[in-house]
C-alpha cells in the first residue's frame, strides 16, 4: 500500500514508481510540476515583467500591406525582447 502524494488516499500501486491513486491526481501533480518549472525558469533568466514575454507587443495577426512596414514591426519586437540591439539596419531605411 502507499498513500498519494496529492490527495492522501491509499492505493495498490500498478508498478513500485507510482506516486498518485489515479490519473486525476497525477494530471495534477503534472500541472503543478510544470507551474514550477516555470516559476524556476523565470527566476534564473529574471522574466518578471509580462511585456518581455511573447505575444505581448505590437505585432498583430494581419500582417501590415508594406513590407518594410512589417519589417520595421518585427525589428522593434525583437529590440523589446532583446534579441537585437536598437542599431541601423542596412536592409530597413526607416532606422537610420
């Protein structure tokens, strides 16, 4: 017999590693292991502010008509992520 790491019941377990009673329990364990990870993650890289992340700036779902327009867009959303340092590009006329 052990007891679930989650809920506290007992169980037989099916093989000598299982930590949890059922799936529910371990689709918990799961979740919460992958809330960790991340929490880890974001404090040894220092992701703290949301506006770093992805998907939170100015790029929209339909890309702009000019292509130098868009490039621009997508230029200044790796500047704000920092992937790329804020120089003149060659290919761009818009940062000079």
């Amino acid at each position: 017999m052990k007891i679930c790491e989650i809920c506290g019941t007992e169980f037989h377990p099916k093989h000598g590693n299982q930590k949890y009673c059922g799936e529910e329990c371990s689709k918990i364990a799961e979740k919460e292991n992958a809330r960790q990870r991340m929490q880890k993650y974001r404090d040894k890289y220092g992701v703290k502010n949301k506006k770093k992340w992805l998907g939170s700036g100015n790029i929209g779902a339909i890309p702009e008509s000019h292509w130098a327009i868009e490039s621009a867009t997508v230029y200044e959303e790796k500047v704000r992520l920092g992937l790329v340092s804020k120089k003149f590009r060659g290919d761009c006329k818009i940062y000079s």
